[in-house]
C-alpha cells in the first residue's frame, strides 16, 4: 500500500496574527457574477476578508482599552477629540466653524461644543474674520501650539514604540492603507448621511 500524498502547500498563505482565530472556510460558488459585474469574491477573499475585520476590531477595542494616548508626561493628557481639531487648525490654519465642521466630518454644532473648553484653556482664540465682519476665525494660539506640540510628541514616540522592529517601508506602506481605509470610511459615511438626508 503506498502513502497518501500530502496536500499541496499554499503558495501564498493568508497572513496570520496572535489574535486572528483559525480561518474559517465556507464554500463558495464560483463562476458567478455578482450585481455590479464583478466576479463573486473565491473562498479565499472571504477569508482574508474575515481575517481583516477580526483584526480592525481587535485593534479598535484594545485602542479603547489602553487609551493609546502617547508616552511620557504628556500620556493621555488630551482626548482625542481636542487633538484632531487643535491638529486640523495647526495644518490648515485659523477656520470657522463651519469649515472647520466640513474639513473634520462632524456637525457644526459638535464643533461648538469640542472647541469651548480649548477657548477656556487658552488654546484657542476666537477672531473676527477680516473678510466678514460679521463671522468669527478659530485660531490655534501659541500656547495651544506648544501644547499640541507636546502630545504629538508623546503620540510620535508611542508609535515608534510600537513599530520599533518595522522598517522605514513598513511604516510608511501601513499609514498609506490605514489613510486609504480612513478615507473609505469617510466616503462611506457621507453616503449614508446623504441617504438619511432623501
């Protein structure tokens, strides 16, 4: 009696992590196409795709759990919410709060309400806007720069904390996707508040 042969090896495995449960494998038909034209995903794109997602949510939970604020003194000094808009007026400059609303995808109103604690601590300033009298500029003071400074710096070293063992390429490659998945998910909920809206 002659042995059984084994299974052929994958040629290109599906990446695997410590947190990634076994793969499951479901069967797929193939050779369909699906509403839009395109092929139906094979079994193996619903693995990875299910890989993927396990790993998303994974990273969002212990993000949540260990509140990856930064490193040092500065560690968790600032929430989230007060450093995305200190950032986004450091980078694009002093805003209303409508613009400022549109460039972060978040409601007017939610701005207001993130931007008047910054106004109390001195981070911010409101301006009368020199082409309309009548509206009012956000504008990131120095103290509110030195501040924000600080906590990027803090944040900057957690992160090369956490890819000390990746290369310049690694690094650079995953904050190109993870800005293309961000930006996906933008797209993504601006259309479904554009259907809420119909």
């Amino acid at each position: 009696m002659t042995p059984e042969a084994s299974p052929p090896q994958d040629p290109h495995p599906l990446p695997t992590s410590p947190t990634t449960p076994p793969p499951t494998r479901q069967s797929t038909p193939t050779g369909q196409n699906s509403p839009g034209g395109q092929s139906s995903p094979t079994e193996r794109d619903l693995t990875l795709l299910d890989a993927f997602q396990h790993e998303v949510a994974v990273f969002a939970r212990r993000a949540e759990q260990t509140r990856l604020g930064g490193l040092g003194p500065a560690r968790n000094s600032m929430d989230r919410a007060a450093y995305l808009l200190l950032s986004r007026l450091d980078q694009g400059g002093p805003a209303g709060v409508k613009a400022l609303a549109a460039a972060m995808g978040i409601d007017s109103s939610t701005v207001t309400r993130q931007v008047a604690p910054l106004v109390d601590a001195g981070l911010v300033r409101r301006a009368p806007d020199p082409e309309d009298g009548r509206a009012v500029l956000l504008r990131l003071t120095p103290p509110g720069r030195q501040r924000l400074e600080e906590v990027r710096a803090s944040r900057r070293a957690l992160v090369a904390l956490l890819t000390e063992d990746w290369t310049g390429q690694e690094r650079a490659d995953f904050h190109a996707l993870l800005a293309r998945l961000n930006g996906a998910i933008c797209r993504l909920h601006g259309r479904d508040g554009e259907a809420d809206r119909r």
